[in-house]
C-alpha cells in the first residue's frame, strides 16, 4: 500500500470516528457539553481563517469579529420566517427585501461567508495598496464601524436590540461539518505551491516579488478567503447561540480568536485546531473560578471576571516562555506519525 | 560588443532626495555574455539592480530589456517578462524547505490558480507535480538535492547563496543579475562558484551581470566589465583593460598606489 492511500485510508477513518462521536456525543452528553463541544469547531474555523491571513501571510488583521458579524446578521436574516422578522422589529419596521428573503441553512451560511468576503475585498484593495502595518489599525477600525452600522441600521438589524429566535440549525454535524470543509480547504490550499507563496510573502515580501508573485494580489485573496471563513463561523455562532446583538461583536471576540490561533501556533493548522480545542475548555473550566467555592468551613465567594483574569495570565506566560505558541509552525500529518525515521515527509 | 543587446541602460540617473546614487550611466549588455559591474563599496550597484529589477523607478533615463521600455515596470512583471536576481544580503523564503524555496520560483511561470489548489484539479496536480520535479532538478543542477528538505535558514552561507541562485532560475530568466554571489564563501566554494556560473550560462541559455569584490571571480569569469565609482562610470572593457586603468586602481586602492602600479 502507497503512502498516498494509506493516508487517504486514515483520513477517512479519522472523519468516521468524528462521525461516530458526534452520534454518541447527541445521546449520551448533557446539553452543556455538547454546546462546549459545539463552540470547539466553530472556534477552529475562526482560528483557521484567522490563521490564513496573519499566520501564513503575515498580515496582521483585527478585523474578526466585524466579519463575524456580518455572517451573523446575514444568516439570520436569511433563516429567520418572516413572521418572526415582522413581530421582531419594534424600533423600525423591517425593510424589504430583508423581510422576505430566505434560504436552506447551507445556503444561508455560504450566503454569510461570501458577504463577509466581499465587504473584506472591499477593505483590502485601499489598504492593502497602501503596505506596511495599516492594515491592523484599519481592520479595528472596520470592526468598529460595523458594529455602529449594526446599531443604527435598525430597519434591517433591528438596531440595539439584536436579533432573537434565531433557528438553531447549527448543530453537531453542521459545525463539524463545516469544520472539515474549512480544514480540508486549508489543507490543500497551506500544502500546494500557493501556500508556499503565501509563506514566501510573509518570510520575505521583496524577495516575493522578485519571485514574479504579484504580492498584492495574494495577499487580497488571503485576506478575502479568510473573511469568508470568518463570515462562515460567525453565521454558525449566531444559529449557535439563536441570539445576536451588536455588543457581541466587540474586539474581546477579535481577541479570544487571536488566542487560539496565537496558542496554537502562527502559520500552523494543526496548531490552530488544537489551540482551539485546548482554550475553549480551559475557558469553560475556568468559569468555575467565577462561582462560590466551599473548602471545608470557608467559603470563598465566586469572583466575576476572574476567569478572564487567569485567562490573561495563562496568556501572558504563553508569551513569555512559549511565543511559537503550541504548535510552532510544525504540522502533525500521518506522515509524520508513521513514517518518522523518514524525515520532513510532504503531507499529502 | 555583439549586435544583439539584452539590456540597455540609457543614461540612467537614480536620486534619493539630495544624494545622487547613480549618474547618467549607459551600459549595454550583450546577450549570452557574463559581465560585471565593479566599484568601491556605495558607487551605487545594488543601486542599478534595483532600478533593473524595477524596485526603484530610474528618476531620470531609461532601462531596455529584450528591446522593450521596462522602466517604472514593478518587480513581479520584471520578473515575468525575464530577468532574475539574487541579494547583496540573502533574502530566502526562511521558514520554508530549500524545495519549497525553488518551487515558489516556478510559481511566476504556471497556468493553475490559486482556487485551484483546494478543489484539486486534474490539471493543477499534475502541474504541482511537474514543479516538483523541475525543482529537484534545479537543486541537483547546483548541488542542493540532498538538502531539499532542510529549512533553507538552517543551510551553511554558501549553501544559501548557491539556493538564491537556484530559485532565481526556477523563474526561467532571460537575465540573472547576482549581487555579490561569493560574499562569504570560503576560496573553495568560491572556485565552485566560477564553475557553476559559466555552467549556468551555457545550460539555461541566460545572460548574467554579476557585482562581486572578489576580483579573482570578477577576473575569471568575465568577458567585459563596467566600473562604478560615486555613481559615474569611470570605465569599461575587457578584464586586462580594467585592470591596467589608471582610474580603477585610483579608486579602489586610493591615488598614491597608483605610480605604484606604474613602477
Ligand atoms: N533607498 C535608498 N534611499 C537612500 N539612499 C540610498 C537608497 N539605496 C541606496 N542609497 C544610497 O546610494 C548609494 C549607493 O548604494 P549601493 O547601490 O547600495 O552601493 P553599492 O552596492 O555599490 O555598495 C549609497 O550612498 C546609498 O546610501
Ligand atoms: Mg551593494
């Protein structure tokens, strides 16, 4: 048996274990669970597309979350009926054709996928041009205003109060689902000579251009796709959490989804699965800091925010004694597992 | 000279704000032919590389590649329309293999887009594939083969060096500009390196400028040499011509060594 379909072989054996653990998982785990469960994969296609643009290109984007809430509000708009739409909206009636549009729920989520990507191309092709390190600066910035149009746009948002009764489609087999989409499009794309191109921007931008890449081009598309992602895992967050308001979307998202890519390892797939699958447990154990601890006769009353005060902390010394984050830039492949004495095998 | 001229630097001045880097230079590069340009350190030759390559705009005259105006023409079309470099200071894809390093030179050359790649056509395999192989042939043609895999950080100096070479021929230049190629290499990869450079020439059918201090390469392997000196050209010609003038030795060696020479 060849490398290739051993893997390939193993590749579809993983995906059915997944497959066999989210039919067990829907019996036998408790709703919590299966929600924590439930956030790891959105969590992962955050952190995976995050991943494209900062850590294989190398541009520094804090523009998430605006992305995510595009995604959010347009998969909304799209699943809710248009009854709900029409007794939801108090501030402003719904516009049309807002009030009436609606799509199956796969097609809603790549519908927010491309939205999101499109505002992203948008935002690119201007600032982009302009090189250097705006990008980060304008991206907080874009992320910002979204939130202020979200709030004022109340005809098609409904405004400050947000959106509720959002249908819940998005559950197990939807987010992994995705999940896998995302990754496998990562995969082949980081493992093919474009992501080698996409590396050599970030290694060394002059030196790419000498290389005929036309860099500013690349570096649109990255940004772009990774938006698309973004808009996708924001849509699945929404459906998620069937509640969605402006105030979610505030940079702490932008943050929590640069810790698991940071975490995990910049310009590492691997790295940000795990770094997803490891933060979003330890961010829900942690909430246990926040309740009334009893030891013995004591009683230590649960702190508010103190979770994201070990949180920070557990970050901060990441920064200091492991800045590569989990993974560095390494990979695990079936490659690497099995055939080990053979050195630096290509994933394929 | 040949009748038939690859490049074409016609009067080419380069500016930064009050500082004349290059002054009104006109040279003319024979194709097939290797040749070099020489000069005291900050004569303004990187400098010319850079307005070839296109990563400065000549503030005044023009650049004539392949006899088409290429002046003002960013690096990446540069690039594709033939003319490959490498760096004074080593510029490498550092965290990516020595293969990968070459293989992201074959890019300016294939058809596949980038959407390609994740939907994974037929077509875009068997061009990735047919990279590969033409990668591996590139690292064989200069020696790297073995080291394919490596992180290209972790390559001694000179191996790095020898992998820019081949990652500017991944591109299939017409021209290949090398900037100081035997900067840090020890006499015997130096001595290697003459080999390879006429071996390049004669396999890939490419015209080479190089820069190099060494004059023991500079000497050796070209056949016409300019001579930069704060900016200007103080002379030209054949390596025996350039190293009996006057102005030459006045310039590197300072104008006391030069009654020297003549005694
Ligand atoms: N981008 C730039 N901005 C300002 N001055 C420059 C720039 N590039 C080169 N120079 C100046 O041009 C002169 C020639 O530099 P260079 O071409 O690197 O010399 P060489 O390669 O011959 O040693 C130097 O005085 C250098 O400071
Ligand atoms: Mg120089």
């Amino acid at each position: 048996m060849n490398r290739k379909t051993r893997n390939l072989a193993l590749t579809g054996i993983a995906i059915a274990l997944l497959a066999f653990f989210i039919w067990w998982a829907q019996g036998n785990l408790d709703g919590y669970k299966i929600q924590v469960t439930n956030l790891v994969a959105v969590n992962a296609i955050l952190a995976l597309s995050l991943n494209l643009i900062y850590g294989f290109t190398g541009m520094f984007s804090l523009g998430h979350a605006g992305f995510m809430a595009l995604g959010a509000y347009v998969n909304a708009l799209l699943t809710l009926t248009q009854d709900q739409k029409t007794t939801m909206w108090i501030l402003d009636p719904i516009a049309w054709p807002f009030s009436v549009m609606h799509a199956p729920f796969f097609l809603s989520v790549v519908c927010a996928g491309l939205v999101a990507a499109f505002v992203a191309l948008l935002i690119a092709i201007p600032v982009l041009r302009l090189g250097g390190d705006y990008l980060g600066i304008a991206t907080l910035g874009f992320a910002e205003i979204i939130r202020v149009v979200l709030t004022n746009l109340s005809s098609i948002t409904n405004g400050a109060l947000g959106i509720k009764g959002i249908p819940g489609h998005a559950n197990l087999w939807w987010n992994y689902g995705w999940f896998l989409i995302t990754l496998f499009f990562m995969i082949r794309l980081i493992n093919s000579n474009f992501g080698s191109v996409l590396k050599a921007i970030r290694d060394d931008e002059i030196a790419a251009k000498n290389m005929g890449i036309n860099t500013f081009f690349y570096k649109v598309v990255s940004f772009t796709v990774g938006a698309f992602f973004a808009g996708v895992g924001g849509a699945l967050m929404g459906s998620l959490t069937t509640t969605i308001d402006p105030k979610m979307f505030s940079f702490a998202l932008t943050f929590n989804v640069l810790m698991f890519t940071v975490a995990g390892g910049l310009g590492s797939i691997t790295g940000s699965v795990i770094g997803s699958i490891v933060i979003t447990v330890l961010l829900e154990w942690l909430r246990i800091v926040e309740n009334p601890v009893t030891i013995g006769s004591f009683e230590i009353p649960g702190i508010p925010g103190m979770r994201m005060v070990l949180f920070s902390l557990a970050l901060i010394l990441i920064i200091l004694f492991r800045r590569e984050g989990i993974m560095g830039m390494k990979e695990i492949t079936w490659d690497g597992i099995f055939d080990r004495s053979k050195r630096g095998g290509k994933s394929e | 000279m040949t009748n038939s001229s690859i490049l074409t630097l016609d009067k080419v001045t380069m500016r930064f704000g009050g500082i004349t880097a290059v002054k009104d230079l006109s040279i003319d590069i024979p194709k097939g032919a290797i040749v070099g340009l020489i000069g005291p350190n900050g004569a303004g030759k990187t400098t010319v590389f850079n307005v070839i390559t296109g990563f400065y705009k000549a503030t005044e005259g023009h650049v004539l590649f392949d006899g088409r105006d290429i002046t003002g023409v960013p690096p990446h079309l540069v690039c594709r329309a033939g003319i490959s470099r490498t760096f004074q200071n080593i510029r490498l894809f550092s965290t990516e293999t020595v293969l990968q390093n070459v293989m992201v030179g074959c890019h300016v050359r294939r058809s596949a887009k980038w959407w390609m790649a994740p939907i994974g056509l037929p077509s875009f395999t068997r061009e990735e594939k047919a990279i590969r192989e033409r990668s591996m042939e590139l690292l064989a043609s200069l020696r790297l083969d073995s080291v394919a895999d490596e992180v290209s950080s972790s390559l001694p100096y000179g191996a790095q060096r020898r992998l820019e070479i081949a990652r500017a021929l991944a591109t299939r230049p017409k021209f290949l500009l090398l900037d100081e190629p035997a900067a840090g290499m020890n006499p015997q990869e130096t001595q290697e390196l003459m080999g390879f450079i006429r071996e390049i020439r004669d396999r890939f059918d490419v015209t080479i400028l190089l820069i190099e201090h060494d004059m023991k390469v500079v000497m050796g392997v070209c056949e016409y040499i300019w001579v930069l000196d704060y900016g200007e050209k103080i002379a030209e010609g054949s390596p025996e011509v350039i190293q009996s003038d006057r102005r030459v030795i006045a310039a590197y060696l300072g104008e006391e060594f030069v009654h020297h020479a003549e005694n």
